[in-house]
C-alpha cells in the first residue's frame, strides 16, 4: 500500500508511526513538509516525495492524508487536484485539519473524491489518542477499515456524523487541556496539604491514570465507582462537596460546550 502524508509536525509523525506499526513493511510511505528540517530522520520505507514528483518516482497514493494547519490546505488542494487529473490518480484524502469540512475539500478536488474528515488529539502521539473521522458519502467500505486500522494504531477510533465534529473538537480535541489543568490543579493541592512538588505531581499523574483505567476496564459508570470511593461522613464525601461548591461539573461542561461552539465559529469562517 502507497500512502502519502502531506505535513510531518507532531501528528503526521504519530501517523507515520501508527502505519508503520499497522502495516510494517507493507506499506511505503511518501511523506513532504513546507519545512525542510522536519523531512529528516525518518525510517525506512519513508521517502520525502513532493506532490509534483510522486510520478515519476513511480508513486501513485493508495491514500492521502493531509495533517497540515487548517490554513494550508487550501492551497495544497489545488495541488493534488492538479496532480491526481493529470495522471489519473485515485485515492482516498483523508484530512486531519480543524474545521475544514468534506463539503471545502470537494469543492477544491471535485464531488467524485473519496474523503474522509479525522479530529484526533495529541495523545495519539504516544499512541493513546481519541481520533472521530467522519466519510463522505461515497466513500467505500475498504475505505472505512482503511481509516479505523490507520488511526486505531494510535489510540482508540469511533465513527460520528460529520455535523458532530464540532463536539468532537470540544471534547476530545481540547479535553486533554481540561485534563492537564485538573491535574495541575490535584499537585498543587497536594502541595498545599504539605508535599512536596515532585510527589504531589506524581500522585495526581498516578491517580488520573489509575482512574481512567477503572473506567476503561470494569465498564461501569463513573458515578458507580465514585460512590465506591466514598464512606459516610468520610475524607471523599467531603472533598466532592468542595468541588461542587465551586461548581466543578458544570463548569467542567461549560469547557466543552465553549470550546466546541468555538470549533462551529471557526469552521464558518473558513
């Protein structure tokens, strides 16, 4: 299987990776960069290919994965428009940028395209990301577990309407800075109660870590293992009272409400 990436930053460098453990050796990878410094330093079977040249280096994409900045792609479509009519390619485009719609893609490389829409998070760089992808209407099953067995190599895959993205966005896009405050938040409480820096960050680290496995493999509801927490009258009991005093869910829901209507504003001013 050919496939090109087309932006090498963090996520198209957590993709290589996932291809390289999804398919091995089977796969050769195309990759090109604006940036000359992050064409480097790659595996084998990693070949820096620009747009232009993947004819005659004898490279026709089997898939096309655009991880570049939302404002780049435009441009770049224009490229691989042009590229793909010439010699007759056909691929599927997959395309990790923010707020860009399938709609904005079709428009630059023609309704007939096969594309697929991914919102990952920065997790996958250590392959445990939240990735949602959405397809077009014409796109094929081969195409579907194409793109769940590329992504689930960095973490977990679920598949939402397109018009659901921007919930995506403000929940497992931005979610782990919420998480990142809420753990800074647990270490410097720990600092407050007497430990040091060092040990109050570890056990916050720990405990979020330890927490999100409970979740993950008993299956129960958070609200389930919460109650199993606590005890009357108990340290727990009162430490939630705290967080509810400050309105900590409804804040914690506000976050994601904002940042997912932020996602909707931006995507309508592309």
């Amino acid at each position: 299987m050919n496939v090109a990436i087309i932006g090498t930053g963090n996520m198209g460098k957590a993709l290589i990776g996932g291809l390289k453990r999804a398919y091995g050796s089977t796969a050769r990878i195309s990759v090109w960069d604006k940036l000359p410094e992050l064409l480097t330093g790659f595996d084998e079977g990693v070949e820096a290919i620009d747009p232009w040249g993947w004819h005659t280096a004898g490279f026709a994409p089997d898939v096309l994965i655009l991880a570049v900045k939302p404002g780049d792609v435009s441009g770049l479509l224009d490229v691989v428009s042009t590229v793909s009519h010439q010699h007759k390619l056909d691929f599927l485009v997959i395309s990790v940028a923010a707020g860009v719609s399938i709609a904005a893609i079709h428009e630059k490389i023609g309704s007939g395209a096969r594309v697929c829409r991914v919102m990952p998070n920065t997790p996958a760089l250590i392959g445990e990301g939240m990735s949602a992808y959405a397809m077009s209407e014409n796109c094929e099953q081969r195409d579907t577990r194409l793109v769940e067995k590329i992504f689930s190599a960095c973490g977990k895959v679920i598949c939402v309407p397109e018009n659901l993205m921007d919930a995506v966005t403000g929940l497992s896009g931005s979610g782990p800075a919420f998480v990142y405050s809420f753990i800074e938040a647990l270490a410097e409480g720990g600092v407050g109660a007497g430990l040091s820096y060092k040990a109050a960050l570890d056990s916050a680290v720990q405990t979020v870590i330890g927490a999100a496995e409970m979740v993950r493999q008993t299956g129960e509801h958070p609200s389930v293992l919460r109650s199993k927490v606590m005890s009357p009258g108990g340290t727990t009991v009162k430490g939630l009272q705290a967080l509810e005093s400050g309105a900590f869910k409804n804040t914690v829901m506000s976050a994601v409400a904002e940042a997912a209507a932020q996602s909707a504003r931006m995507s309508k001013e592309k």
